[in-house]
C-alpha cells in the first residue's frame, strides 16, 4: 500500500458527474434500504470514475499495489453503501446500517482488486475462511458510528486508508512475501491490530499475491547484494563507481510510486538498510 493522493481528483472528475451524484444523492433521502438498492443498482455511477482512479495509481488496487491487466477492478466504497459489518468479541457478525449518504460521494472511493474487495477463498490452500473486504467496516469498540458526513472524525476505523498518509507505513513485509504489521503489538497495540485486521480484510496474503511480492523482493535483493560486494572492496574502480549507480537507480525506480509492490522494494531497502536518495 501507498499513499493515494486525492487532493485533485475533484478537478478530473467527468463533466457533469458532480451535479448527477447531487441529485442522486438526494433522491436517498427518506428511501427504504430496499429503494435505495434499487437506485445504486440503476445508477452505478462511480464506475464512471474507474480511469479516473487508475490513474492516481499507475493501474494499481489502492490496497494491495497489484495491477490488474486481464481482469475486472472494482470501485470500492471505503465504507460500504448498503450495511456495514463488524465482528464482536465472541466472533459473530453485527450488521449496522450502511453509509448510503456517501454512495455519491467521490471522497469515499478507493480502487480495489477483485480479490480484495470481494469475498473469495485463497484457492490455492486449504483454508475455507473467505477473505475481502465486502461489506466490513469494523470500528473500535465503544466509538460513535457515523450518520452523516461532520460525524465522520468521531469515528476510530480498523481499516488503513491509502488516502491517509499515516496508514501505509502501517503494513511491513517478510523475505518470503507476506504482508505483516510494521509495529510491534507490544509497542503500539492499536496500530498493530489495525494492520493485522487490514490484511486479513483486504486479502493481503492471497498466495499468488505473496508469490508476486517475493518475485520483487528477491530481484531486489539481488540489487542490494550486488551492491553490499561492491562496498566491502577496500579500493574501487571506476567501474565499481558506475556499476553502484546503476543498481541504485533500478532500486529507485523499484521504490517509486509507479511501481508495481513498490512497498515491497522499500521494505526490502529498509531492512537490508541501503542508503537511498530519491
């Protein structure tokens, strides 16, 4: 996950888009839930958005910095539009009701993966526990559920948010791929139970997902090792000089924005603890 900045996505929304989710959005008011279903299923005009958002990142999901080429993205409401699930502390599901009020709100939408927006096992394991974020939204026990937008600061969400800048940093990776918590539980509990609820929600640890990343981390790897045999001479040439300029600009351009599991390369980075320069 990376940061998302969507500080000009309102200028680069389609012309007339704003003034139909106005009118849409006011047609909510007073509506049944089951009204309302039927105006998101007539009207699903955040998929008009889907270029628009790809754009701010490169192609990829907003949660797991996969690109998809040959399959379908969704345009997720952060928090969803129908009803909103949360887990108690016995396991079982609560439904509250749904954000429909930020159906239409361009604020709300995050570009996601199949995999990690929708409800799907890991076919590639045993395990039988579907993973995706569907209709879950926990909030922290005892907080204020939101009703309306200026309600929306009392609420203390579970999930990371790549439009928030202090939620990536939240997610770390291993050498074999996995998505875990950047801190330890012992040292900030809250922030680590929100990476931990993140990557079970989002489908971080998809198996060809982990796969991809230790694609990434190895070649990075392989960068950084090239580069540490290099350091260790006690006299370089001027070809050692040229050489480490080429790996360092294969690892800047591994950890850039643009790049597919750039987060990946950066945790790789960090923890064979090369000295970078943007």
């Amino acid at each position: 996950m990376r940061t998302i900045d969507i500080s000009n996505l309102e200028n680069l929304l389609p012309e007339g888009w704003l003034e139909n989710a106005g009118t849409l959005r006011d047609s909510l008011i007073g509506k049944t839930p089951e009204q309302r279903r039927a105006i998101f299923k007539a009207s699903p005009i955040w998929q008009d958005l889907l270029l628009v958002l790809k754009g701010l990142s490169n192609n990829k999901c907003w949660y797991s910095e996969a690109q998809e080429v040959m399959s379908d993205m969704d345009v997720d409401h952060f928090r969803p539009k129908n009803e909103a699930r949360n887990i108690d502390e016995n396991g079982k599901s609560i439904k509250r009701d749904g954000y429909w009020w930020l159906a239409y709100d361009w604020r709300n939408y995050r570009l996601s993966s199949i995999y990690s927006n929708r409800l799907r096992k890991d076919k590639h394991t045993d395990q039988e526990i579907a993973f995706g974020k569907g209709s879950f939204f926990p909030l922290r026990e005892g907080c204020n559920t939101a009703t309306c937008i200026d309600e929306l600061d009392d609420e203390v969400i579970y999930l990371l948010d790549p439009i928030n800048p202090n939620d990536p940093d939240l997610l770390f990776f291993s050498d074999d791929g996995k998505a875990i918590p950047s801190v330890e539980k012992e040292d900030e509990p809250w922030n680590y139970s929100r990476a931990k609820v993140s990557i079970d929600v989002y489908h971080l640890n998809h198996t060809p997902l982990k796969d991809a990343r230790l694609v990434v981390w190895n070649l990075c790897e392989r960068k950084i090792n090239q580069i540490k045999k290099i350091n260790r001479k006690a006299i370089r040439t001027a070809g050692d000089n040229a050489r480490i300029e080429i790996l360092k600009q294969d690892l800047r351009e591994m950890i850039s924005k643009e790049a597919e599991f750039s987060a990946v390369a950066i945790a790789c980075v960090q923890k064979n603890k090369i000295r970078m320069v943007a």
